[in-house]
C-alpha cells in the first residue's frame, strides 16, 4: 500500500503530524507539494511568495539528504491531487490542516472526493496548540475576549512531545511526475526590491531552530523590557518561520516546562502570552471568519473613513508621512520584508487614526509587503488597532507617534537607521512640527487629526 503526504504551510520534517503517521502506517510513502497559482497568489502577498520558494527549496535539500525525494507539481490544488491518487493508486492521503480559510475550503472539497474512491483521508492539527473547535466558554460558545481564552488554554495545557523525523528506515514510493522549476513561485524579474531580503533573511526549517535559540540565548531574560524597542534585537523573528510551518509553536513552548502550575519568569510569560495571542488570532478567524474584511464588532462597519485617500495612502506606504517614525517603520519594511512589532501599532494607528483610512487597505499593504504575512495575526491586529475588533484598543486610544518616539527610540537609533533624510524631518516636539522651517512637512496635523477621529468614533453605538 502506498500512502501520500500534501505539504501546504508544515515546510518542515520535524514536529510534522503528517509524516510520522504516513511513515508509521507501515505504507510506501510520497511526499509531494502543489503548487496551485491560483490559489498560492490570492493567500500569499510577494514577500509571503518570496519566502515560499527558497523555503520549498530548502525542504527539498533536506528530504534530498536524506536519499528522499519530494515531489513539487503545479496545477489545481484538489485536481491534481485527485490525479495523482487515481493514477497511483494511493491508498490514503495525510496532511497538516492549514487553517487559512481558502486552504479549509480545498481540504474538505479533497476529503469529500477522497471519500467516494474510497481512499482514506487523515488531518492533523499543529498549526496551533489545540484546535480552535476544542475551546469554548462555560456556556457553549467561542471566546471573545482574550485575558478568559488564555487563562483556559494555560489550564488545558500538558507538554506534548516534539515528533523527530523518523528514524527506522522506509520505503520512499518514486512517482513519475514532471517537477515543476520554483522559479515561477517568485519572479525577481517583476519584484527586484526583494532582492533586499538576503541580506536579511535565511528561510528553511534548521534556520528557523537557529533563531529560536539565539532568541533564547540573547533575549528571553529580559523580553519584556527591550521587545519595545525598535532599535535592539529583543524580539524573537520567528513569525515568518511560523507563519510557513518551518518551526511549530509545539517546539517553541517546550523551550519551557509550560504547564498550569508551573512558574514562570515575567519575561516568558509575557512571551508565551503572545504565542497564545498568535492562537487566539487563529481561534477567531475560524470561529468568525468573516474578520477577513469586515470588523468584528459589526457596529464599526458604518465608520466614516475619508473618501479620497488614495495620495495620503502612497505616501503611507512610500514612508513620506513627514512623521519621523512613521516613515522609518514603512522604510524598514520595504528594506527588510519585516516590522517591529511596536511600530506596527505605530503605522497602523497612524494610518487609521490619523489619516482616516480604512484599516483594510493597510492590512492588504501588509499582506503583500510582510515576509510573516498571515492572514489571522493581520487582522487581527489591524482591528485591534483600529479599535474594531475583540479586545480592541478603545476608540479613543490614539498612539501619538511623537510620544512613541521619545518613549521607545529616545536616541533616535532606530530613525536614524531607516531613515537617509533624517536631518531634513523637525526634531520631533509638537510645536515644531508645522513649522515652515522644516523641509519635510507632516502630511496630516497630528492633533487635528485626533480630534476628527475622536469624533467620528463616539457616534459609533
């Protein structure tokens, strides 16, 4: 008997559900990635593409080094799957649940069409800690508020074990299949300005355990100090390797005896808060998936954005805001295919609340623009900060991005760096700012702009 393994976003041999049941099954096992065009370029912006082609390169080596083969074919997702299975008459398919809705979608219409030929069909769940569909309030329904969500996850908790690739010997079932170049996942003909990310970025699944132990060698003792400063290396940089499955949240937790009555430093807990913040991002967006476009709280769907926002937008996006750290943060992403997480909330409360644009447009700059680009954590926090969705930011919580700026950049490091025109921008206090001085005047005055969006928020009921 033969039995297929499908690789979506578990770009890894490690931790991976799919193979180590396959193998154990006792079967001849193929292992095979496809890659739909179609559907790849809707839920995958550029840089999500760039990191996907040298990521399945990399699995390919690794599969390679151990005398394996990995198969990687283009054409529709459940089409050539069903086409495979037919003509080589597998006698079940294993795959790691990717919880992107539109990947939900192909994997039950599989599952479905698996079913009347009569083969078996077997998901697993790791790409979060426990199944969104697992968890629910003392009344039956979905959480809707963090802090609870937490609280009961960390009470569910036990340390599960990090699966090795096997390690006694199988049959690799050779299927004849024209092998598809991975060129054609990411053209750097069209997208020259990623070229950048080498200099930035390593993907594949042994870079992605290098950088959670640097994390933890360099940063985990003191996290919550320095994860707010965009000038240190206080963050981990494992959101793009999550976001590919090249590293599972499973390996990142058993970095500690995580359990309900274990105790743990105010640095890993606030880090392991935001692990489950990743989960609760994932848990609503399978439990509410309509957050994809449209608020959570629905009584914000009648917000009066501005309506003509397309010049004000570019120059967002382009970081000629005229604000100091605005535009260093949009120059670091372009740069690097990355953000910090603080001047995340920094652009994006900016661009909501200041310039009035609806969050959905700077949620689609970061999807195309972000390496770590994924859909759930996306949304999640641009609703966050917009103030329209679970555990948002109260509508009249309006980072000033001057005060930012003092409190977590005081020495300017971080604007210095990303910004080549730094001396041309006012030196950053509020009187000066509008000053006819200054050669980069702010597109938008800070102030007023507050006091329009504090208006229009609180006729919101």
């Amino acid at each position: 008997m033969k039995s297929l393994v499908l690789f979506s976003n578990d770009l890894r041999l490690n931790d991976n559900d799919a193979i180590n049941s396959a193998v154990k099954s006792g079967c001849e096992v193929t292992f095979l990635f496809i890659y739909d065009s179609k559907l790849y370029v809707s839920t995958h912006g550029s840089a999500n593409l760039w990191w996907l082609q040298k990521s399945i390169k990399k699995l390919k080596q690794s599969f390679k080094e151990k005398n394996l083969i990995l198969n990687i074919v283009e054409g529709d997702f459940v089409n050539k799957a069903l086409e495979i299975t037919d003509k080589y008459k597998f006698y079940s398919v294993h795959i790691n649940e990717n919880k992107h809705p539109e990947f939900i979608k192909k994997e039950k219409c599989l599952k479905l069409k698996l079913a009347k030929r009569d083969v078996k069909f077997f998901s697993y769940n790791k790409s979060t800690l426990v199944h969104p569909s697992h968890i629910l309030n003392k009344t039956g329904e979905p959480y809707k508020v963090y802090s609870p969500f937490y609280k009961n996850c960390k009470l569910l908790y036990s340390q599960k074990q990090v699966l090795k690739f096997p390690t006694s010997p199988f049959k690799n079932f050779i299927i004849d299949e024209k092998n598809m170049d991975t060129k054609k996942i990411f053209s750097t003909s069209d997208n020259k300005w990623s070229e950048k990310f080498d200099v930035h970025w390593e993907p594949g699944e042994k870079n992605a355990l290098k950088t959670l132990e640097k994390f933890f060698e360099n940063s985990i003792s003191n996290y919550k100090e320095i994860r707010d400063l965009p000038s240190t290396e206080g963050t981990s940089k494992l959101s793009p390797y999550l976001r590919f499955g090249e590293i599972t949240t499973n390996q990142i937790i058993n970095y500690f005896e995580f359990h309900d009555n274990h105790t743990l430093s105010k640095h890993e807990e606030h880090f392991i808060k935001e692990l489950y913040w990743r989960e609760f991002s994932y848990y609503i967006l399978y439990h509410f998936p309509y957050v994809v476009d449209k608020p959570f709280n629905k009584k914000y769907e009648n917000f009066e954005w501005e309506k003509n926002y397309d010049e004000n937008l570019e120059k967002w996006k382009k970081g000629e805001t005229g604000i100091r750290i605005v535009d260093a943060a949009m120059n670091e992403l372009w740069e690097t295919g990355w953000m910090h997480n603080r001047t995340r909330m920094i652009t994006a409360s900016f661009l909501t609340k200041n310039l009035l644009i609806p969050w959905q447009e700077g949620e689609k700059w970061f999807r195309d623009t972000l390496l770590d680009a994924d859909i759930a954590n996306n949304v999640m926090g641009w609703q966050w900060v917009s103030g329209c969705g679970t555990d948002a930011a109260p509508y009249f919580r309006i980072f000033n991005p001057l005060l930012q700026e003092k409190k977590f950049d005081p020495e300017n490091i971080y604007t210095k760096k990303w910004l080549k025109n730094f001396n041309l921008y006012s030196s950053g206090d509020d009187k000066d700012l509008l000053s006819d001085d200054n050669l980069i005047q702010p597109i938008v005055d800070l102030s007023s702009s507050r006091n329009i969006a504090l208006e229009r928020f609180s006729r919101i009921k």
